[in-house]
C-alpha cells in the first residue's frame, strides 16, 4: 500500500475515493470516517462483476 501524505491545495475542488473492501459493512465503516472530516456525498451500490 502507498503511503498517505497531507497535501494542501490552493482552492476547494473535487476529489474522488475508491474504497475496495471485502464486505459493505467495511467500506460504509470507512465512508463514514471520511465523512467526518470532509464534506462528501454517498457512496453508489453498483455490482464490481457488471464492470
């Protein structure tokens, strides 16, 4: 895994985070921890295999 480094931008913009996990109940856990901090929309429920 990367590491994960602050970064400071100049002006609010958007930014997009793909949580892979091995159950819902992770990555809702881990939207929620992210959505703690930072303004941010609801994950979509898409099924990975219709990719």
């Amino acid at each position: 895994m990367r590491p994960i480094n602050e970064a400071h931008v100049a002006k609010p913009g958007l930014a997009v985070v793909e949580v892979a996990a091995s159950d819902d109940q992770t990555a809702f856990a881990v939207q929620e921890l992210i959505a703690a901090q930072w303004a941010t929309a609801p994950a979509d429920r898409y099924d990975p295999a219709a990719r």
